[in-house]
C-alpha cells in the first residue's frame, strides 16, 4: 500500500502528502537536538502475540513525548523575520511542553495558552522550558480561541500541534528510527488524536517499507477518525470523554485526514479499561512511565493481540502524567485485570465470625483492603451481618480460587 503522492483534501484542492524524503530532512534538521529513543522489547506482549514486540520508547524523548520532533521542525523552517515575532501555542501538556523546548532552543520567544484544567506538573513544566503561560478558560477550546486571538494581536506564528506539514515530518522522524532499529517490522501500532504522528510514521514507513501493516489506535471515547472515514471528510465529534487528554482531540486536521485516509491500514478504539490495563502492565513488566494518550497502542495489542502480524512495533508515545491521575489509573488498571475483588458475605452476627472470615481469606492469600459491617438491610434475617470485604488478589484465576473456597467452607457470597 504505497500510497498516492496528492490527494483532495475536502473543496477539492489537491495537496501533495508528506513524502519519505520530507521526514528524511526533518531527521537532518533533527539531528542532535531529539533523542533517537531506544526501542525496547517486551516479552509479556510478544508471548501474547506469538512473536517479537517492540516499544517504541517516545516516552523517554526530551520533553516526555514525541511531539519536540514536530515542533522543532516547524519552528526551525520559520525565517528570522517571523520567528522575532514569537510563537505562540495552544495544548493541554505534550505539545505545549514541545513548542516551549524547542522555541527555547532556536531562541525564540514562545507563548503558550493551556486550559484552566491542565495538570499543574505539565503547566510547570512548559514554565520551566522558557515559555510564557497563560490560562485560557476551562478547557482546549477556550485555550485554542484565546491563542488564535493573540496570534493575530501580536504577529506571533501559531504552531498547530498536527495539521502542518513540517509538523508531520518532524513526527515522521520516529518512523524511520524504528525502521532502522527493527528492519524486519511487519506491523507498527500508533496512538492517534489528531493525526500527525500517524501520518508522518506512514509517511515514513510507506516510503521504505511499503509492506508493513500500519494501525492507528484511538480512546474509544474520543476517536475522531472512525466517523471522519466513513464519510470522507474531517467530521468533528459533538463531545469526549476519556483519561488519555493527550489523544482527545474533536476533529482531524484537513491534512492529517488526507494522511491516514491514503496511507493507513486500520484504525482500531480501545476502552478506558484496555489503557487501565496497559498503563499498569507498563509499569509493572516493561518499567516504563507512560501517560494513558501514550499507552493506546500497547492497548490495543493487550486487548487484542491476534489482530497483529508480528513482528510488531507500539509506539509508546509519552510519558507525562499526573502523579495523581496515575494513582487513579493504576487502581483502574488493577480493577479492569482482576486485581481486587469486591465481596459481600453473609456471616452469623455473633463473636468470632469477622475472625473467622478474615483467616479464612489469610488462608487464600487474598490481601484484604477494607472491611464494612450492615446490620440494618432488610434482607438479613435475624442473627445474620452482611460483611463487605474488598480484596487485593493476584488476577481472575486467583479470585476465582477465592470465591470457590469460601463457597466451599458454606459462606453465602456474592460479588460486587
């Protein structure tokens, strides 16, 4: 699937796409300011699939993501004359922290608009690379109209976080790392909002490797792309909701569209359960920090691993997450694979009963996390407590054993 060179993109003007040879620029642009980021192997993943799994480590790129590829681009391509006017940006996190490093690098003054709601870790961060921030509202939108109001003031060049082609090159840059790193890829998987990581990576990987399978992983609850296939154009959604904020994005850009359209094999949702899940199996068999935009691609594998010819390459594709939003979606995480079992358990109201329950779980090597007494619910009969216990268990069989146990030792139990 190679691809046209132009497509239409929607009113009928016809545009040429990112070529192999536009990313192969970005990458000499590139030079020494990214970090070509290692590509790591995971063998939880590749005993799933039947065959080597690759994660392609975007999360440990300066700045916590991939996006300082595309942003350096676009910045660098600036003449002097429009780069004395400043930069200006809207994001939640990832691109603002791109934009800010990267401005700080070329020397140009950057201006970044984030929603009242942005996590403060990535508010201080973008700070802390030179850019100066400004609250826009409570959410992107207002942050958007605020910085398009402020370009137009002031002169400042706005720096869209995906529809720009130098912007796309520059993200294209990861595609031809991995292909260096794992020649013989038969299948790379994309975390996808907007498009332009998508759409630079196929820009790449058509270039070189026609043959390889390209999949474009969005949050089923802000997948944007689905619809916008179906009808042929950029469709926006009418509301999102999803923990991965870094992949919530209503609209394709025209050229992202035309991008993914042309170039991409599938495009595959996953759930806030499946980025629970592989946030957590992140931490805990690859050792990787990842935010839940930057998990959707090991999500997609996780929750459906026979759908990918290995060899397989994820992009994991940042790592900037709230420590508080972690701790939230590690519990998630731990709750979606069958990590903690809720129980309620009718047991005679007499001494020695809770004891007798609590051993019997010791027993089961079931960590018990809390425990409520109900005396007053209709449903007991006389002499009887309802015991609800919340336990920590090794996965479903582990439960499993649980529930069998104490159903064998004649406690009435049921679940939820």
């Amino acid at each position: 699937m190679p691809g046209p060179a132009e497509v239409s993109l929607p009113g009928g003007t016809d545009v040429p796409l990112v070529s192999g040879t536009d990313v192969e620029a970005a990458a000499a642009l590139l030079a020494g300011v990214v970090r070509r980021t290692p590509l790591e192997h995971s063998r939880g993943l590749a005993d799933r699939v039947g065959g080597p799994v690759w994660l392609k480590c975007e999360n440990l790129q300066r700045a916590g993501s991939f996006k300082i590829r595309g942003a350096y681009t676009r910045i660098a391509r600036l003449s002097a004359a429009e780069r004395a006017h400043g930069v200006v940006a809207a994001s939640a996190g990832n691109h603002a922290q791109g934009v800010a490093l990267a401005a700080r690098q070329l020397g140009c003054a950057a201006t970044v608009f984030m929603p009242g709601s942005a996590p403060l870790p990535k508010v201080a961060a973008t700070r802390g690379y030179g850019a100066a921030v400004r609250l826009g509202g409570p959410t992107l939108t207002e942050a958007m109209l605020a910085a398009t109001e402020f370009a137009a003031r002031t002169g400042s060049v706005s720096i869209h976080p995906f529809d720009h082609r130098d912007v796309i090159a520059g993200q294209g840059t990861v595609g031809l790392e991995l292909l260096e790193q794992c020649p013989d890829v038969a299948t790379v998987v994309v975390c996808t909002g907007g498009g332009g990581l998508v759409s630079g990576i196929a820009a790449a990987v058509r270039s070189r490797r026609p043959d390889v399978r390209l999949v474009a992983v969005q949050a089923s609850g802000a997948a944007c792309f689905p619809p916008s296939l179906a009808e042929g154009r950029p469709v926006r959604l009418a509301s999102m909701a999803t923990m991965a904020d870094g992949i919530a994005v209503a609209a394709p850009g025209d050229l992202t569209f035309a991008h993914v359209a042309a170039l991409v094999d599938e495009v595959r949702t996953v759930s806030e359960g499946d980025l629970s899940r592989a946030l957590l199996f992140c931490l805990e068999r690859a050792k990787l920090v990842v935010e839940p935009a930057g998990v959707a691609a090991v999500a997609a594998v996780l929750a459906d691993p026979g759908a990918f010819r290995p060899p397989v390459v994820a992009v994991v594709s940042g790592g900037n997450i709230d420590p508080l939003l972690m701790l939230k979606v590690v519990q998630h995480g731990m709750a979606a694979a069958g990590r903690y079992l809720a129980l309620r358990v009718r047991v005679p109201d007499r001494p020695g009963s809770l004891a007798g329950l609590l051993a019997e779980l010791a027993g089961l090597a079931a960590n018990v996390l809390s425990v409520e007494h109900e005396r007053t619910t209709a449903h007991l009969d006389p002499g009887e407590v309802e015991v609800g216990v919340h336990l920590e268990t090794r996965g479903p069989d582990h439960a499993a054993d649980v529930l069998g146990a104490l159903a064998a030792a004649g406690y009435a139990v049921h679940t939820g």
